[in-house]
C-alpha cells in the first residue's frame, strides 16, 4: 500500500527533482587539492534550498527540524574550512536517545576533465532522452536528490517515522575524506550513537542488485631492497639489489597460497596480493643496480589478520635478505582494515525488501575490493551498507543520472527509512 503512494508521490515531484539536479549542477563544488575553493557555495544553495522546501514541510507536520552545519578547517578552501551539512528530522514525541537512520551523500564532485569530450557544459545540467547530463549528476547528486525526496514522501504521506532520520551531505568524499567523515567521526563522535545504521547511497550496479556489505582490507606496502652497486663486468664486487628484489617480488606474488581463506561475498573470492609498481633503478645497462624498489597491493579478507600478514610478509624479507646479503626496508603506504556489517542483519534485510519491492529483483550483499567511504563508519561499529542504481557514468565525461533510478531509488529509500523501527 506505502509502496503505491510513495511511487506516486515521487513521480508527482519529478520536475522538482530535475530542477533540484540543475542548481546543484551549476555550483561545483571541487576540491583545493585539484585547485577548487570546496563545498561552501554549493553547501549554502542547498540549505536555503532545504530551509524552503524540506523543514518548513516538517515543522508544519509536528516534526523538529534542524540544518546544522559541521565545518573541518581546511585553509586552503574557501572561508578556511570544509563545511558538511546535517538535516536531521525528528520525532517530537520520541525520546532524543532513540538512534538515527543515516543517508550519507557528498557534496564535491570531481573535475570535468578533458573539456572536449563533453558534448554539453560539465556544469550546465541538460535533460535529454530521460538522462540529466552534467559533472556530478549521477556522483553523488542523483542519491542525494534522492535522499531528499525520500524524507518529503514520508513527511507528506504521513508515513511513521519512528526513528531519527538524519540526511548528511558531506565534504571531501572524493579526495579521502579526511576533512569529511573520517573528520565527523574522529572530532565530531558526539554526532553518532551506538545503534545508529547508514546507507551510503554511493556506488551499486545498474541492475539495482548489489548491496555493498563488507569491503578487504587494503595494504600498500613499498619495498626497498638495497646492495651494493658496481660494474657489470665485475659482479663479484657488488650485491645485485634487482637479483634479491626480484626474487622478493616473485614470493609476495605467491602470499595468496599462504592466506587461502575463502569468501563469498567477494569477487573474487580470495585475498590478492599484487606487485603493481616499480621503479627505474640504474640508466645503463653495465652497472650491477645497488637499489631496487617496487611496490605491492594488497587486499585481504577481513577474517584475515592484517598483523599476521604482515610477519609473514617481514619474514620472507629476512630471508632474502640473508640469501643475497642485502637490506630490505618494508614501508607502509597506506592501510585501512574494515570490519563488516552483518549480511543477515535487519539493515540488509530491510533494504533487500524494498529494493524487491520497486526494482522487482533479489539484491545481494557482497563484498569488494576495498577503500570506500563505507569503512570508516564500519570500524566505529557502526552498521553501514552502500547502494545505489547507477549507470556506472561516475567520472566520466558526458556523466549523467538515469532519471528512472534517481526516482525509484528515492522509493527505495522512503520504503526503507520508513520502516526502519528503533
Ligand atoms: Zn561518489
């Protein structure tokens, strides 16, 4: 019955959903680390723009309406700071320890790139053949339209809302977000309780069917094998530091029979351990090279110890070292561990069934490669899953929304958000 009002609700509101896509389009809101002034401009056209249309519609319906504003400092942006907006929407009656419902979007976009591979003005929204064509439409506007639109069915129909439902728009998703929620979460805790879930509506397979649920953990690890360097035509001198890394190389390539474990969420099923890049070591052919330095990826399940594969991995260095009578410096790029959300749990559950419900499919949770904005929030315990609909145009030139997933997603998450009892 809700699932035939929201439908029709949301339809009713498409031209606003449109005209919504097209001011945010025109304010892109782009990073300092590629030049750009941040979030603020495109920040304050959607506050006014919810003060008019989402919070007047809830106070009117009894509800407690609130934009409030987080900002990370950040000197190289505009007025100083990255600003991260909170729309939350409560329920008077409800006691405020009751725990929130999360739809988390982000507010920046990347460049448009190569300005002669798009076909219209990047920043320009254009509405041809039920697309909207423009830099940011499909990542991360369309959910975050959606998002909104989802909280106005539910005020409007009157549906329940019995748990605290909290819109977050954030900085800085697509440059790391330090001065985005990793930020929130780390100076901000106060924001979040125990029991609060997200959907992170960005990322999903066009098909509506993945719900995103666990992600490997990512380890970059830079190696540095060092010998000694001398003419070629007299090897003796020297320790060949190429010879000793590759043979290095060849044995963290193969790390993967060591930690074998098995899971199916994943694609593929296992932890991957690949050397990716390498660099230059000597010019010319005749000199024995004392230096070689490569690089390897690593994405581990997460029922596998990071810590573990880490000996494993210095071991292994010990070894070669003690072969080939070099020195093996390991150095830790980058590494991000992620627990995952319960692929039974009630969040999952829920979603499954609405998405059942509008798109007429069985979504499945999975796992992938690593490194989403979902991680964060999974380490702090909280639940978290990533969906969404997309035509995978994210990044792109000639980006667009389907304008069909931006609505039926926005029913997705009404039916869902709906539901959610806390
Ligand atoms: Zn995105």
């Amino acid at each position: 019955m809700s699932a035939e009002k929201i439908k029709a609700y949301i339809k009713s509101r498409k031209s606003d959903m449109i005209e919504l896509q097209k001011l945010l389009t025109a304010i892109p809101a782009l990073a300092p680390d590629i030049g750009g002034k941040g979030e603020w401009q495109k920040a304050e056209a959607l506050i006014a723009w919810l003060d008019e249309n989402l919070i007047s519609v809830a106070k009117d319906k009894g509800y407690n309406a609130t934009i409030s504003v987080i900002e990370v400092p950040d000197q190289r942006a505009e007025r100083g700071s990255r600003p991260s907006v909170i729309c939350s929407i409560d329920n008077i009656d409800k006691d405020n320890n009751s725990s929130s419902f999360w739809i988390m979007t982000h507010l920046d976009v990347v460049p448009p790139g190569e300005y002669s591979l798009w076909e219209t003005d990047p920043f320009s929204a254009v509405v041809k053949d039920g697309k909207i064509y423009g830099r940011g439409t499909e990542d991360n506007q369309q959910s975050l339209v959606s998002s909104i639109f989802a909280a106005l069915a539910i005020l409007e129909l009157d549906l329940e809302l019995t748990c605290s439902l909290k819109l977050l728009f954030v900085a800085d998703e697509e440059f790391g977000n330090e001065y985005g929620i990793i930020a929130l979460l780390e100076q901000h805790g106060e924001l979040f309780k125990e029991g609060d879930v997200f959907l992170v509506p960005d990322g999903g397979l066009p098909d509506s069917s993945m719900i995103e649920v666990a992600e490997k953990s990512l380890m970059w690890l830079k190696f540095t094998t060092r010998g000694v360097q001398c003419h070629a035509s007299r090897p003796d001198l020297g320790k060949n530091a190429f010879v000793a890394g590759s043979e290095l190389v060849v044995r963290l390539a193969s790390l993967g029979e060591i930690f074998s474990t098995t899971n199916e969420l994943f694609t593929p099923p296992f932890s991957t351990f690949v050397p990716s890049k390498k660099m230059a070591n000597v010019p010319n052919i005749n000199t024995v090279p004392g230096e070689d330095v490569f690089y390897v990826d690593c994405r581990i399940l997460p029922e596998v110890d990071l810590d573990e594969v880490y000996s494993k991995i210095e071991s292994i260095c010990k070894e070669v070292e003690k072969k080939y009578g070099v020195e093996i410096n390991i150095e830790t790029v980058h590494r991000i561990t992620s627990l995952p959300t319960p692929s039974d749990g009630k969040l999952v559950k829920a979603l499954e069934e609405a998405i059942g419900e509008v798109y007429g499919i069985r979504a499945k949770p999975m796992g992938i490669g690593g490194g989403t904005v979902a991680a964060p929030l999974r380490n702090k315990g909280f639940e978290a899953v990533v969906w969404s609909t997309v035509g995978e145009m994210a990044h792109q030139p000639n980006e667009y929304c389907l304008i069909d997933n931006m609505l039926r997603d926005a029913e997705v998450m009404a039916l869902l958000v709906s539901r959610c009892h806390r």
